[in-house]
C-alpha cells in the first residue's frame, strides 16, 4: 500500500480520485472503479504498489510496437485491475478481477531487467496507469539506469499526472477502441476525448503507435476505419504505426471472430493516408513486416513476433535512402 499521488480530501471521509477522467469519489473503506485505489481513514492508497501479476520477458513487437528496437527483448510487468470495462477483454482474468499477485519492488524491476539483457521494461498486460505511483517510481529509476520504458495502455488519464511521467517515458502503445463516443460510454464505461488528448500529447515527446481492434458490427464499419485513419494521420501524422487487429470471442462477448477480409479492406483504405499500417492476431510476413513508403521495399522483415531480416542503414532505407519512422 502507498498513499496515492493524485486526490483530493472531501468532507466525511471521503476522497476524489483524479488520476484518470472517471474522478471517483470514494467512501471510507471502498475502492474506485478501477479496484486498484482505496480510500482508508480519509486518505487514498495505492493498493497494488509493487504487486504484479506478471513478470516476463516478451519481444518487444508483442506489445505491439513495431518501431521501437525491433528485434529486442523487454521486460514486461503487469498487475491486477482496469479503469475500463470492455466485456471482450482478453485480459479479463487480471483487469476485471484479481489473481495472486507477487512483490516487485522498483529496484527488483530494474535489477531484473538489467540482469536479463532487457532494452528496458515494458508497463502492460492489464491497465499500467492505473498502477500509476509505481510505474512512476520505477519508469524514473530505469530511465536514470539507462533503460526504456513502454507503455500499453488504454490511455485514459488525467493530463497532469500524465504529463508528470511522461519524461521517463520512450515508447507507448495507444489501444483506440473506437473513434465513437459512444462506443466507450457502453463498451468500456469511458469516453473517447481524453483518449485522444493521451495520444496528441505523448506525440510531441515519444514514439506513438495505436491499436485499434475491430469487432464485427461494433467499429468495424469502413466510416468508423476513416475517422481513425484521418485522426492518426492528420493529428499524430502519417508516420504513426497504426495496428488492426483481429477479435476473436472472450470474456462476456461472443461475436464471431473478424474476417479477414474486413481486416484488409481496413488496411488498403489506411495505406493510402498512413505509411506503416499491421495486422495484429493474424499470421504472415506481409501483415507485420515493414515497407518502405517510399519504394516499397520491405525493411524489417517478421516472422511472428522475430525479426529475421533488417534492411537500414542508419535509419533509413537500405534501398532508397528514406527516412523511416523507426528507434534503433
């Protein structure tokens, strides 16, 4: 338990959340939405400090990020609670409810990482900013040790705790599960804006690649592929990594699995505006390799989650002399 960064005191004990938009307030003795913050005596702790659920070491294109040292091994952490609720949660076994959990201390992680030949480590799995106090602590050591930090997030956060652990930060992920309003008021119990602002912010300092799942009559509309592709590309720049990926039933939802074919159709409207544009939970060189927006040359060649060919020199293009988008 660590008392949390960021609240505010209310009258009878009660507290005010404000590390992520939801600004939970907070009976003596309840927790917020998200199950990881609790509110004790009129003071609001961080009941996962330290405690993780996951400690692995994962190649750095699971994440997905496809243009942060491809190739390379990361350490991943993850823990126990979500300030979302989607009902098709792959993780839903650690976001939507709890397993054991083991101490992690931030000098651990860092040691752990070091000693395994880790670029870094990697705050995932589950939802990492709802396990803020410690990913801060542990992101500032890592980055004074020389390490990365990565994050795979919802990105449904506050700005000013946001822009407080953004400096250690060099890498995010951004799942986008829709660009409707809707969608994440009746999927995920969230709104859509601050997701967005996430993004928009982490931009201007840190390499940003977006997932976007597509599920079969939900967001999976070639209206709804436009309005993500023309965000990305016009408020994050066409440059930006952009990763579809395949649904398949689990947890609460039952839909049947997305067809390939509509996958596709997503990525031939996207390539006409984005210049690296993959496939996720779908097999194949050509889904997650790397081309060249310039020649067309494939640059990074995968297999699965390997790397099996690297075609720059320099950041650039072996074959035309581009620049690509990609930390090496």
């Amino acid at each position: 338990m660590k008392e949390a960064k960021y609240y505010k005191k209310l009258d009878g004990e009660k507290v005010q959340c404000l590390l992520c938009p939801k600004e939970c307030i907070i009976k003596e003795g309840k927790r917020g939405f998200c199950r990881a913050r609790e509110n004790r005596e009129g003071k609001l702790y961080s009941r996962i400090f330290a405690q993780a659920t996951s400690v692995a070491m994962d190649p750095i294109e699971k994440k997905p990020l496809y243009h942060f040292y491809p190739g390379t091994m990361i350490l991943s952490l993850g823990t126990n609670g979500c300030n979302f609720a989607c009902p098709y949660c792959q993780n839903w076994e650690i976001s939507q409810t709890e397993v054991a959990t083991r101490t992690i201390t931030s000098e651990e992680a860092v040691a752990t990482a070091k000693g395994r030949g880790s670029i870094g480590i990697a705050y995932t799995y589950s939802e990492p900013l709802i396990w803020y106090e410690y990913v801060l602590e542990t992101a500032r050591l890592a980055h004074e040790r020389g390490l990365k930090n990565v994050l795979v997030t919802n990105g449904f956060i506050s700005e000013e705790p946001f822009q407080e652990l953004l400096p250690y930060i060099d890498a995010i992920n951004i799942d986008v599960k829709a660009m409707k309003d809707s969608f994440y008021k009746e999927m995920c119990k969230a709104e859509l804006e601050p997701v967005l602002r996430t993004a928009e912010i982490a931009k201007k300092k840190v390499l940003v690649e977006i997932t976007n799942l597509v599920i079969p009559t939900l967001n999976d509309r070639e209206d709804d592929f436009n309005l993500l592709i023309n965000w990305v590309a016009n408020s994050l720049g066409a440059d930006t990594p952009l990763h579809f990926s395949r649904y398949s039933p689990h947890y609460k939802m039952k839909i049947e699995p997305t067809p390939i074919s509509t996958l596709e159709k997503a990525v031939n409207i996207a390539r006409e505006k984005l210049r690296y544009v993959y496939l996720g939970n779908v097999g194949g060189e050509e889904a997650n390799s790397t081309r060249c927006y310039n020649c067309g040359k494939t640059v990074i060649l995968r297999t699965g989650y390997g790397v099996a060919a690297v075609e720059l020199e320099d950041g650039k293009c072996k074959y035309c002399k581009a620049k690509i988008n990609v930390v090496m």
